[in-house]
C-alpha cells in the first residue's frame, strides 16, 4: 500500500514539477554532495518515521533552498527534529543526531507564496559530520539498517501491538475504514510499531526517542506501552461522554441551547450581557475589600451565579445580593484624626448653651483619639422635641471628619426591619442598619438613631430585641443581617440614640446606653438661639438679606414670651418665619427696601398674644396652687384647683387625673384631716362638705405623684382661707407621715417654672443631687426651697405660723 502511495504522489509530482506555477525555482549549480552525504532539512515538531508519509510545511530560507534543491536533483532529504523548536536558524548541536532519510514526492509553492512538501520516509541515519560549502545544512550520515530476524517474541509482541491499534481506531470517533485496513495490511513489525508511533499523541521528543530505539524488541513494547496509555484515555473519554449523554436533562438541554444562542448573538455582534454582568461582579468582588470568609462566601454565589439561566427566578435574587455584598463598606474608613480644639469650634458655633452636653462630648472624642480600637459608648440624647438633639449628632460627624446618617425608629414595628427579611422572600432586603451604612458609604460612620423610643411591638418580633445586639459593644463586631447571612463589624460605627422619654425604652436596652439629658431653654438661651442661628437660616430660607429686614432683640423676647410656650426652638423658628415672610411680601412688592420689626409691629402679623403670665391670675385666691409637671416635650407647670361646698363629705376629682394622681390627692386629704386640729380647721365641718379638686387644661392626660406637695397646700389654702404666694411653684410626691420624697425630671420643672415667671420654686430636699443639672442662668432667676416635710411647703407658701403649728401637731403624732 505504501508503494502504491508513494507511486501515486511520484506520479503528481512530476506533474507539478511540468507546471511553471509549481516549479521550485531557478536552477543553480551547486557542488556535488559527496556519497555518503545528504541535504538536511530541520523540523520544529515533526518527526518522519520510515515508510509514513507526510505533508510538510517551510518557510525559512535554507529550509526552502534545501527542498527545492533535493526536488531538483532528485536527491533524497534528511529530517531532523530541533532541539529547541523556537530557534530560527539552528546548527548542527541544535539538532537530535537521528533522523529519517525521506523521498521527495511532491513540491509546491501555493498562490499566497507558501512552501509545502510530501514526503516519504526511507530509511533511519545517523549524522556523522557536518559540511561547509552549500546554501542549505549537508551532513554526512550513516544508514541505519532495521533488524532482519523476527524470533517468536518479537512475533508475539506485533501481533499484540497489531491489536491494540485497531482496539484504539475502534474508539476512535467517526474513524476512516481505510485506517484499520492500512493497519492489517502490515507484514513488519518495524513498520507497524513505525506507523503507529507516528500517529500517537505523544510530544515530538518522545517521538525522538522511539526514532531513536533502534533494537526492534524495545521499539514494539514502548509503543505498546504509550498506544495502552491512550487507549485508557479515549476508553475514559468515551464512557464519560456516554454518562453525560445519558444525563442531560431538559434544563441542561435548554442550557446548551442558550450557550448556542449567546454563541450566534456573539458571532452577529451582540453584547453577551450576562458575561459582562458577571465580570463586573467579579472585579467589584475584588475591589470591596470583604473579610476572607465572606469574599470565600461571594465568590460561591459568584459560581452559582454564573451556572444559572438567566430566566431562572433566582437569578436575579442572587444578582441582588450580591450587589449588596459588594457595595457594603466593609474596610473603607474616612474618620480624620480628632482635634479637640476644632471639635469644641464646630460644637461651639453649631450650639449656644449645653455646656455639659459639649463636655461629655469632648470628652467621649479625647477617649476616642488615645484609644482609637477600644470600644465607645453608645450615647443617648434625651430631652424634649425642638432642643437639637439630631443636629448634635451631625456636629459630631462634622467635627470627627465622619460621614453622617440617620435612621427613623418612629413607627418600626417588626424585627426585621432592623436585622433585615431572608433572602427566600420576595423583595428581601438588609435591615435599616445596613442600608444605612451603604448609603454612608463607610463603616466607622456616625449612625443615628432617631425616636428610639418610638419602637412599635408587633407580632413579628420586638425590634427593641433587635437593636440589644447594635448596640451591644461587646457583640456588635459581629453583628449578623438576616439578608446578608455574613457577620459585618459594626465596632467602628459611632451610635447617637435619640429619645424624648425613657420610659417606654425596655431596661436591657437602656443599660446598653449612656443616658445624656437636654432640657427645654430658658428665655435668655431662646434669645441667643434665636440670634445668632434661627433669624439668620429664615433669612435665606426666605430670600432676604440683613440689609433688607431686622429683628430686634426686644421683638424677639416678644415673640418669645408672647406667641411661643415650648421646650425647644422649632415654634419660636416658625413665628419668625412667618414675621420674614411678611417682610418679604413687602420688599417684594416695592413698598420698602428695609423693615425692621419692632414688639409694637409683632400683633397685626402674628395677631394677639396667645400666652400669657397664668400664675398671678391664677393663685390669687386660696384653693389654688402651683404645681410643676413633666411631659415628653419638656417641663410645664400644673394648677392644682380646690372648692368646697355643702354636702356629704366626699372628694370630687375632675381633670382627667390617672390613678396615681388620684391616690395623691387622697393622700393629701387624709394628711390635712390628721392634722386638721393644727391647722384650725374644723374636722366636723369636712363631714357637711364636698371637697372638688380640678386640674385644668382637661383635655390632656395626667399622672404621676410629683404633684402630692402642691395637693396638700392647694387643700390647706382652702381650708384655711390663706391664698398661695403667686410666684411660688412646688413639686414633691408626700407620704402620710408629712414627709416630702424625692421625684424625676426636676431639671425640666425648674426651667418651664422660670419661663412661666415663678420666683420661687419648692423642691424635695433629697433632690438637692440635681441641683447642679439647673441651668446656670435659671439658677439665677430663682429662689429654692428644699422640703423635708410638708410643714416646710405650708410656712413657705401660706405663712410661718401656720407651719410652725403644722410642725408642733407633728411633732405631738
């Protein structure tokens, strides 16, 4: 068959050689090759074994002047394999010293200038010595014969290795017939173990080295040995293709179809979306910056991802979360280094007042400059709406250099919306804490959290639980999201509580906290509040300069007095802005270039004074008292109104008063009915008549036992017929020994009696500890009285000697 071939492509070639398209080129007259020499022709990674043929491409110079040479002559050419296939022009020790001799069969130059040749191999030599002289590589070689004697060993192995090859044919895909035919019409066992050595998938240098294995034994048993090797891989390859042929399943057959499409998109121009889409996961996965363990978790989601159909209804729920992995801040950090002096600027020229707010502050950030990695308090503003509580925390973030964000609590109802929803669910998302600090963009951030106290409790869960762990420094470092599923360091945040009241906040959760209280303002903060911050932001607000309108200071403690009776500044801020934008309308108009609002200017823009001094027109008659009271917005103060009149001895209790204050006014009773001898009251007399407590202002809820003080004298003074000293105001719940006991909120009583223009104020001696809560200027304003029994209450408000008589009857007890 190899005769016939070889016959065939003589036949061709001369053919081709006739043609001048396929000539090889010009003669040239060269010496002649000695006898025993050949024309070598070097082979990147080929090797020619004898009696294969095989197409040969070449391009190098010498490699082309050799073909075209050997052609000519007709003259046989000698391959050998490089040694190192990148070498362009290699000499004689660059090349193995065994090769092929091979018979030229067919030479052509193709239209686009290409080399190729056929050849055929004849017989293996050795290179003896390398000669000089001629335009392409001349060795001289010696022939190397093939072994004649065939034992029954040698036998043995051919037809073994003749096997094997039809064994890997067979499982060979789509395999020609005229292959195993070629295969059963070799006689030799050289030429077999030759021809099956040329088709092995093996590295040219092992290649070489069968070339090189001239003993015929050794040749047949390392051939046998390698087509073994790849008949185990193509016998591996086909059952595992068989397996997976097997397997495929609807989904897997709608996912090749999908890879064919996103193929032919590919082809006509197509962006192939989901490959960008999973690239640019990859790299932002790179670029967040995420704890080892959590980018380990990403990037299996990643892979997941990326097996997914597009159409599946969890692509785009995994897609949405990890987004949300890769966007979370997990090591960007833009805290500045602390500079107290700049802190104390900023929370300066941000807050008038609040000195020991501002201290703590100072000195939360000094502890927070000399120990940067320990863990910080979680701080609590509480104090009535309108006293700047949320704008404190932003001058925190200011003066720290920190991004500021902050979270409404009003209204929150369900645990999840703080730890976030399960991934499973539709529309899952984090909970209001990491979404808080994405959009910070930072995770040593100031995070507020505003209207804690406003927390809701529902069936799905007690947020107040929630929030146990945030603000747990002990366990906040890893903290764990429902959604994310991954523990996220919340040590470095910053947490601002807010609260009006505390006690709707559960106990664990108020222990986690340092409590810091903001009372309302005295008038002469509200003054300087609204000087230097309130007129000039509603001046902008409302396009005008100080140029065009002035508020003085005598129209501001107007508005003040007059049209504003809170513990914060946000209504006095609105009065003034409804004084600008009257001005406003006039400069607008043409009818003034400037304005300047005087007290006498205040009413045909505001109308008439809607609060007015209560406590003279109040006490002026016996039975009425000043009491002072606490609510969520501030301080205010309480009128305790007592009447008598005929009838069967029975207490009458009006003002929509809770169960507390009822029983302290009962209280009170049975004191002045113990002591009523003392007093000069008449106890027979209190059996024919109806005593009647009222606490205007109906329409508002009220409880608590601060009020027992003012109860007892507001009953003394109508019984006595003594009126209580108008500008005295007294707080203090009472026992039935006379003793005065301590309440809360003293430092708001203190302030909204100031504001109501009280000059005296009653107070539980054992509240004396507050006393230096009390701003400094209310301070001024005011006259203290500490209480130790109720005795003390009445010879301040109703006379010395009525207390001393008080003192003797309880004395006598």
């Amino acid at each position: 068959m190899a005769a016939q071939m070889a016959a065939e492509m003589a036949a061709q070639m001369a053919a081709d050689m006739a043609s001048p398209a396929a000539s090889a080129g010009p003669e040239t007259k060269f010496a002649p090759l000695p006898d025993d020499a050949i024309i070598v022709l070097p082979a990147r990674n080929i090797v020619l074994f004898p009696g294969v043929v095989l197409p040969v491409a070449i391009g190098r110079k010498r490699s082309i002047a050799a073909a075209q040479e050997a052609a000519r002559s007709g003259k046989p050419l000698g391959l050998l394999l490089q040694r190192q296939e990148e070498m362009e022009e290699p000499g004689g020790a660059d090349l193995y010293e065994v090769g092929t001799a091979a018979n030229l069969l067919r030479y052509l130059t193709a239209p686009d200038g290409t080399h190729h040749l056929v050849a055929q191999g004849d017989q293996r030599f050795r290179v003896k010595e390398w000669l000089e002289g001629w335009p392409f590589m001349v060795a001289r070689i010696e022939r190397l014969a093939e072994a004649g004697d065939q034992d029954a060993e040698i036998q043995a192995r051919f037809i073994l290795l003749r096997d094997r090859a039809l064994e890997a044919v067979g499982l060979l895909p789509q395999a020609p017939a005229e292959l195993s035919a070629a295969i059963q019409s070799v006689t030799a066992p050289g030429q077999l173990a030759d021809m099956v050595a040329t088709y092995l998938d093996i590295a040219p240098a092992e290649k070489q080295a069968l070339l090189e294995t001239l003993d015929l034994r050794t040749r047949l048993d390392r051939v046998t040995q390698q087509l073994n090797s790849r008949i185990e891989v193509m016998r591996l390859t086909r059952e595992i293709s068989q397996q997976t042929k097997e397997s495929v399943d609807k989904r897997q057959r709608e996912y090749l179809l999908r890879e064919q499409l996103r193929t032919i998109q590919k082809e006509l121009g197509e962006a192939d979306d989901k490959a960008a889409e999973i690239e640019e996961l990859s790299q932002a996965i790179d670029k967040a910056g995420m704890p080892a363990e959590v980018e380990a978790h990403a990037r299996k989601e990643l892979k997941r991802l990326e097996r997914m159909s597009e159409a599946a209804a969890e692509y785009s729920m995994v897609r949405t979360y990890l987004e949300w992995l890769t966007e979370l801040p997990w090591s960007v950090e833009t805290a500045q280094p602390i500079d107290l002096k700049e802190a104390r600027t900023v929370l300066d020229a941000e807050h008038f007042g609040l000195e020991k707010i501002k201290k703590r502050i100072l000195e939360f950030l000094a502890v927070r400059k000399l120990n940067p990695e320990g863990k910080s308090p979680i701080l609590c503003f509480v104090g009535p709406p309108g006293v700047g509580k949320t704008s404190l925390g932003q001058s925190i973030a200011r003066a720290t250099g920190r991004k500021f964000q902050r979270v409404a609590l009003g209204g929150v109802h369900d645990e999840s919306e703080i730890r976030g929803h399960r991934r499973t669910y539709v529309g899952a998302l984090p909970g209001v804490i990491i979404q808080a600090l994405k959009k910070a963009g930072s995770r040593d951030c100031v995070l507020m959290l505003d209207e804690v106290d406003k927390l809701g409790q529902g069936f799905h869960g007690d947020p107040f639980a929630a929030l146990l762990e945030v603000l747990d420094p002990e366990q906040n470092s890893t903290f764990r999201d429902t959604y994310l599923g991954q523990p996220f360091d919340l040590s470095k945040v910053m947490f601002i509580a807010t609260a009006n009241m505390l006690d709707s906040i559960p106990g664990p959760l108020r222990d986690r906290m340092e409590i810091i209280s903001l009372a309302g303002y005295t008038e002469e903060e509200k003054l300087q509040i609204a000087r230097r911050y309130l007129v000039e932001r509603q001046l902008k607000a409302n396009g005008l300069t100080a140029g065009q309108a002035s508020l003085g200071d005598e129209a501001l403690r107007a508005i003040i007095q007059g049209y504003t009776r809170e513990a914060g500044v946000r209504s006095l801020e609105r009065q003034i802005a409804a004084v600008l934008r009257t001005i406003a309308v006039r400069i607008a108009s043409g009818e003034a270039e400037r304005v300047e609002i005087g007290p006498d200017d205040l009413q045909p823009i505001l109308g008439g004074r809607r609060f007015e001094n209560e406590v003279a027109l109040r006490t002026g008659l016996p039975g009425v008292a000043t009491g002072l009271a606490w609510t969520p917005v501030g301080g205010d103060i309480l009128f305790i109104e007592a009447s008598r009149y005929p009838g069967s001895g029975k207490l009458i209790l009006t003002g929509q008063l809770g169960d507390v204050m009822k029983e302290s006014v009962q209280a009170a009773l049975s004191l002045v009915k113990s002591r009523a001898a003392a007093l000069g009251i008449r106890a027979e007399e209190l059996d024919k008549q109806d005593i009647h407590v009222h606490v205007p202002a109906g329409a508002t809820p009220k409880d608590g036992p601060s009020a027992g003080v003012a109860m007892f004298t507001a009953l003394v003074s109508l019984l006595t017929g003594r009126p209580v000293r108008h500008d005295t105001a007294m707080t203090g719940e009472i026992s039935l020994r006379g003793l005065v006991l301590p309440v809360g909120g003293i430092k708001e009583k203190v302030t909204a009696a100031a504001l109501a223009g009280v000059k005296t104020v009653m107070l539980p001696a054992r509240n004396r500890r507050d006393y230096d809560d009390i701003p400094e200027d209310v301070r001024k304003l005011l006259t203290f009285v500490w209480l130790e029994t109720v005795d003390q209450a009445i010879a301040s408000a109703l006379g010395e000697d009525l207390g001393q008589q008080c003192r003797h009857a309880a004395a006598a007890e």
